[in-house]
C-alpha cells in the first residue's frame, strides 16, 4: 500500500471533519437497524467510527480511525487512530466489529474487510450499492461528477458481501432513506432539495467537499433556479409524496 493511499482517509476528514458532528446526526431508524444486527455481542470495534454514529449502548466499543479531528469528536474512553487495513488487536478480539459508511474510503477493501473477519466473530458493514437503481436526482441533474467518483470508490454490493463471505449464509437488509432522515449524507436530502443549498451541509459530505468550487457552484446555482421556478417540483412531484426511497444502501450481517 503506497503511504500517499494511506494517508487519504485521514486528510480527507482532518479537512471536512470540523463540526461534522452538528450536521451528521444519527437517525433513530438506522441505529434500531444496526442495533439488531449487533444484538448480543458484548465487545464492539467500530472501524472507521468517526464520531460515534450508531454505535450500540451499553456495550465495550473500542473506536478506530485514521483521522484524529473525527476521534476528537468521539465521545468514547477507547479511541485508536489506525486504519482499517493494519487493526492492531489480536485475533478474535471482539464480539462484532461494525464499519458504518467507511468501507469506501479504505485504500485497499479486502484488506480492510480481511481484518474486520481476523478481529471480530461477526461483521456489520453499512455501505451503497453503486449498482442500484433509481439514482439520487441530484446526480442525474446537476452533478454527474459526483456519479463519477462514487462509483470509482464505492465497490459493488455482491464484492463486498463476497469479501466478507456473505453472499449465502448471512444477510443483506436494504434500508430506505426515510424523507426526514437526520443523519446528514449524500441521498438525506432527496425530498429536501433546498438542504443541498447550505455549504455546511454540503461540507459534511465527503463528495461534496472533494469536488472543487468551479464544479459545485455553477450547479447548486442551477438547483437555486429551479427551485425558486418551481421547475425541480414539477419534475419530482412523484417524490413529494413518499415518505421514503431506496437508493441502494444496505447493511451486511455476516459472521457468527
């Protein structure tokens, strides 16, 4: 692994990581989905952890990320700044380990998804399915780069479950982004269109924030237009009424 790949988790939340905690609040209906998926284990490693989102109550969670802005926002007593392709803990050494939204900005997956199973009886892994479809409009309409760079980081559903022996004998929930999700990432906002014109809720999203301002400006000025005419709600008008939409996110259980 080349040291400028291992790097890139850390410096891209060093950067946007300030304040994530204001804009990326957990939602209740992802946690109680997470929650259930982690019943019963005692000790938890949250790879990836950022701040804490969606770790389960109650229970000995031992936090490991590469950034030390997110870790500083963790509110736990067992923080280690490592990344995800080198945990330094024993085999076996956690009932469950858990990688909420992470499993993207890893440098190397099957490495990273390898120690997960090496240091954890079971796996709980949240992440997108860049196969799925419909897609966000947001991408389609205003921002086909942010497209491009998903799907160059996001890999496949069936690859990750497969890298974590999933694909037969555990399970892979979908979960619908309910319309008033709190939890502030990419597809929250997909009955809120007007959410995506705040630059600091744009800030919290790790695509958002790595594309420059010359691509993202110009675009949510497009959006601006269309919402002052009322020309997005006529074109999403189907939308306005659902009280929640899959986009391809899914939790994979596996393990024991």
């Amino acid at each position: 692994m080349d040291t400028e790949a291992a790097d890139r988790p850390s410096a891209t939340y060093d950067r946007i990581g300030i304040g994530y905690r204001d804009i990326r609040r957990p939602d209740a209906r992802l946690h109680a989905l997470i929650g259930q998926a982690l019943e019963g284990a005692r000790t938890v490693v949250n790879v990836g952890a950022g701040t804490g989102s969606y770790e389960p109550e109650g229970v000995s969670v031992t936090a490991v990320d590469p950034s030390q802005v997110m870790l500083d926002q963790h509110p736990g007593a067992r923080k280690v700044k490592a990344l995800a392709e080198a945990l330094p803990f024993a085999d076996g050494s956690f009932d469950a380990a858990m990688a909420i939204l992470t499993v993207h900005h890893w440098p190397d997956l099957h490495r990273g998804l390898a120690e997960l199973r090496r240091v954890a009886r079971r796996q709980v892994v949240f992440t997108w399915d860049p196969d799925h479809r419909p897609e966000l409009w947001l991408l389609e309409e205003y921002l086909p780069e942010i497209r491009e760079m998903d799907h160059a980081r996001f890999t496949p559903l069936a690859e990750v479950a497969d890298a974590l022996d999933a694909l037969d004998a555990h399970t892979v929930l979908p979960f619908a982004i309910p319309h008033d999700f709190t939890d502030g990432f990419q597809c929250a906002h997909w009955r809120r269109p007007e959410c995506y014109l705040d630059p600091v809720i744009r800030q919290a999203s790790s695509t958002f924030a790595q594309l420059p301002p010359s691509v993202v400006e110009p675009a949510i000025a497009r959006l601006r237009a269309d919402l002052a005419s009322g020309d997005w709600h006529h074109r999403h008008a189907d939308l306005l009424g659902r009280q929640s939409m899959d986009y391809g996110y899914r939790l994979i259980v596996a393990g024991g």
